[in-house]
C-alpha cells in the first residue's frame, strides 16, 4: 500500500508529539501529503434543541477554543519541523464524526491515532481509537502509548 495522505488526529495530551512523529515518518517513507487534525466537540450541536429541561448551559466560547486549538496545532507542526503539514481544526458533534468526516473529504488513507488519550489508560484502546477503527474507511495507526 502505498499511502497518499496521512491524517493524523491529536488531542494535546503529552503523547501528540510522539504520535505526530510517527505519522510524520510514515508520512515522509510514502511521500504521502501530511495532515493534522484536531476535533473541537460542540456541546451545543450534540444537544440538539428541545432540551428545555436541562439547566441553562454556559454560553461556550466556541470560537475561542477553535482559535486556541488551532495555535496548539501550529505549535505541534512546528515541533515536527515538516514544511508541508495540513492543519484542521474541526467543530463536529464528536472526535469520531470529525475525523472521520475529515477523511473523506480530504481523502485521506491513514489515519493515526494514539492507543489512548486524555480519557485514560485504562482500555486495551481508548475510546476515541477505538471508534475511529471501527468507523474507519482506511488503515488506522494506533500508535501505543
Ligand atoms: P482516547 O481514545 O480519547 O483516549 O484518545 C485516543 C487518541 O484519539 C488520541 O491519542 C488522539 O490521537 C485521538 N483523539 C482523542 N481526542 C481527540 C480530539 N479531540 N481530536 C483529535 N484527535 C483526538
């Protein structure tokens, strides 16, 4: 198989640069285009409306989680010191919806993932890994943490 875009989903945990080295090596191996992605969940869409029972949800500062997202992603693709790299922050109603959403518009061909994440070691995957792979259209890469 030879991989053409490497998509490679971060959530900022100490690990991301580890799994962003990874992808990036597979990345350069292929000369596949590189992407990172980080997916920003809205609260507000997964709610839908007609929740009127719940209590009153702070209105979030969406834009600037996406801004502050989209400066964490900077400072990673700076890290991996790669000159072609692709950023994407994306607001879905979950990371799986995003990444996977992500990877067909962008045709992606791996995606890469940490074995687990900021919601704990405590599964064999973590929970996002382990939706990505089920849903996945391509490869996925869980790199072991
Ligand atoms: P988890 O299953 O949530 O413990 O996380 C496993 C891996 O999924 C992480 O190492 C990341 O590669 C990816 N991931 C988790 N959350 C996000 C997110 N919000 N955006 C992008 N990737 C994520």
């Amino acid at each position: 198989m030879n991989y053409q875009h490497v998509l490679c989903a971060v959530d900022f945990s100490d690990e991301s640069l580890e799994v962003g080295k990874r992808a990036r090596d597979i990345a350069q191996k292929y000369g596949a285009r590189l992407s990172l992605i980080h997916i920003v969940e809205d609260v507000n869409i997964s709610l839908g409306g007609g929740y009127e029972l719940l209590p009153v949800l702070p209105d979030l500062p969406d834009e600037a989680l996406l801004q502050e997202a989209q400066t964490a992603l900077e400072k990673l693709a700076q890290q991996l010191e790669v000159k072609d790299i692709r950023l994407w922050v994306v607001n879905a109603i979950s990371t799986k919806e995003g990444i996977l959403g992500a990877v067909q518009a962008h045709h992606a061909d791996l995606i890469v993932v940490g074995s687990h994440g900021r919601h704990g070691l405590s599964l064999l995957l973590g929970s996002t890994a382990n939706a990505v792979l089920h849903g996945a259209p391509c490869d996925v890469l869980a790199v072991r943490i």
